[in-house]
C-alpha cells in the first residue's frame, strides 16, 4: 500500500530507487567533470606573459604595408610619420575635391535636401 500510494504521488515513470542511482550517477560524474584543474592551466610550451614583457624586441612590421622592419628602419619610419610637414601632400586637384566634399557635409546638416 506504501509503494501505491507512492506511485500515485510520484509523476516521473521511474521508481525511486532508479531515480536514486541516476542521480547519484550523474552527481559523481559531473564531480568528476569539475574536478579536472589542468583544463583550465595554459599549455606548458606556452611562454608566460612576464617573460614577453621583459623581451627586447628587434624587428617590427611598418604600419603602412606590413613589411618586415630592423628597429633602426622601424624608428626612422616612426620619426617620418610624426612630422607632418616633411609628408607628401596630394595633387591641387584632390585638394580640392576634399574641401568641396567637406563643404557639402557641412552643408548637408543646416539643408537636408542637397543630396
């Protein structure tokens, strides 16, 4: 009659003792699962961040096309990119076309409709 009324209280078609062993099963795999540490641990050929801090870097790739570069050229290269005046200044007429697009993007904020 215990078991009876069990069943009429119990929805799932299994009985309690399967029900029982499955989770018990279940729980002591997914323990398993969780108890393996070297998952989350880095290759051990990989090289730790510290020591790439500390590495002098000898070559370099030029920001402009990716080429290989000696530090002495990649400093030199740096050294031109930051002085704006010595930089090769576009023909008159892409000058132009600039400031005629700038101009109508101005423009285009206070009259909506130029296109």
């Amino acid at each position: 009659m215990v078991e009876a009324s069990h069943k009429e209280t119990c929805k799932h078609p299994m009985p309690s003792r399967r029900c029982a062993s499955v989770a018990a099963l279940l729980g002591s795999s997914l323990t398993l699962i969780a108890a393996q540490p070297s998952v989350c641990l880095p290759p051990p050929e990989d090289i730790p961040e510290e020591v790439l801090r500390t590495e002098i870097i000898t070559e370099a790739r030029s920001p402009i096309d990716g080429e290989l570069l000696s530090a002495a050229e990649y400093a030199q290269l740096q050294a031109q990119l930051q002085n704006p005046n010595d930089r090769e200044t576009a023909s008159p007429n892409v000058r132009e076309i600039v400031f005629l697009l700038q101009l109508r993007r101005g423009l285009r904020t206070f009259i909506p409709i130029i296109p």
